[in-house]
C-alpha cells in the first residue's frame, strides 16, 4: 500500500540499549523528517533529510543518529537509549516542492526501562 | 528560526457549540501555516493550511481558520462541534522546516 509506515509500532527496551526505528514511504518524498512528541512541548524535529545521503540536525539531535541510503527509507538510531528517550516517535516525508505539508506515519512507542 | 504558540492546551465545550483554538506565531521570514489533528494512538492528519492569497481558509469536517498578518495569529474555529471531533489540534509554520506548537487537546462533551 502506497503511504508512509513506521515500525515497530511499539517497542520496550532497557537503558543502554541500541534500538533502530524503521521509516519507509512510497511517494519517492525528497524530504524526510523525524519529530519526538512528548506532552507539554507538541512534536520537536530531532533529524531531517532533504535527499538521499543528506542529513541534517533539528531541535534535538543529541543521542540519536540517522542514515539515509535510499529515498525511501529514513531509520532512527539510538545508540544508547536512556529513560529520557521514552516518548512517542512520528516520522514524516514532503515533496521538494509546492506547500511544504507534510504527511505523517502511525508514530512509534518507545519505552526505555 | 520560526516558533509557534498555541494558547489554549485544553478547550472543554459541548456538542454544537462554536470553538475557537487559538495559534500565535513568530518568524523573520515568511512562513506557511498549518493546523493538524490527532486521534489517538494515531499520527497527524492535516485540517488545513494557508499558503497564499485569501486570508480566510477553509478544511476539512469544517473547519476553518483565518491568517492574521498583524497580528501574528492563525486561529482554528468551527461553528458547531462534534463528539468526534474530540482530538489533539497542533498548529504548525514553515520555512525550510516545521515547526509545532504544543498542541490544544479539544474534549467535546455530550
């Protein structure tokens, strides 16, 4: 199905940990972006990539690292993950051109324990 | 960089009363804004967005929301609301990247 999926949809996992969340769309999106959302503070950019092999840091990158070898996918690393790190996790793809919306994946719950 | 304000975190009203979200925002350059909804246990949807041209924007399930220059704002407003229209409303502006605010958490009570 065309559209934009992440997984797991929900993970539990311990402090220390490394754990990849997985993002893929179907539109051939240049743009790929990656939002924590955690109550009181709406969803914040942690990474975004304008294109493939092109990374770039948003509001909070620390602790967290992204690839990029193909368009369509855009997985999220935490290297070693920390309590703080518990949160919802949405991806999101646009186009290169036009209205700049973007559209949303299902979100990923990650719990670190 | 871009930064957005949503006034409200709740808004409590009662099935086919009129509502307002409110959405101020601040950026040197000029932006593109945006209104997303939220069910649960689910991503983002969006309402509506304004680009250009007519100040007064109209989205889905009837929702609309009017582009204040002056005044920096972008409020969300339907005259009659549903039960299901209960949701998490995030109010957005871009540049080169989006930016949320916190979101308002609209409960529609029978």
């Amino acid at each position: 199905d065309a559209g934009i999926t992440q997984s797991p949809r929900y993970k539990i996992t311990e402090t220390g940990r490394q754990v990849t969340l997985m993002c893929h769309q179907t539109w051939s999106h240049s743009y790929m972006f990656w939002y924590r959302q955690d109550l009181g503070h709406g969803l914040r950019l942690i990474y975004y990539s304008a294109a493939a092999d092109i990374t770039d840091k948003g509001e909070v990158p620390d602790g967290y690292v992204v690839s990029r070898s193909k368009t369509e996918n855009f997985p999220l690393t935490l290297e070693s993950a920390t309590r703080s790190q518990t949160s919802v996790y949405f991806c999101a793809s646009r186009g290169s051109s036009g209205t700049y919306e973007q559209y949303f994946g299902p979100g990923t719950r990650l719990t670190v324990t | 960089a871009q930064s957005v304000t949503q006034l409200d975190s709740q808004v409590p009203v009662f099935e086919e009363a009129p509502v307002e979200l409110r959405c101020n925002y601040s950026s040197s350059v000029s932006v593109y804004l945006f209104w997303y909804v939220q069910y649960p246990n689910q991503g983002l949807q969006l309402l509506l967005k304004y680009l250009s041209g007519s100040t007064l924007v109209k989205g889905i399930n009837g929702f609309e929301a009017e582009f204040n220059k002056s005044q920096t704002s972008f409020h969300l407003r339907k005259p009659s609301v549903h039960i299901s229209d209960t949701a998490e409303y995030f109010c957005a502006v871009s540049a080169n990247d989006m930016r949320f605010g916190a979101g308002t958490r609209l409960t529609v009570k029978p």
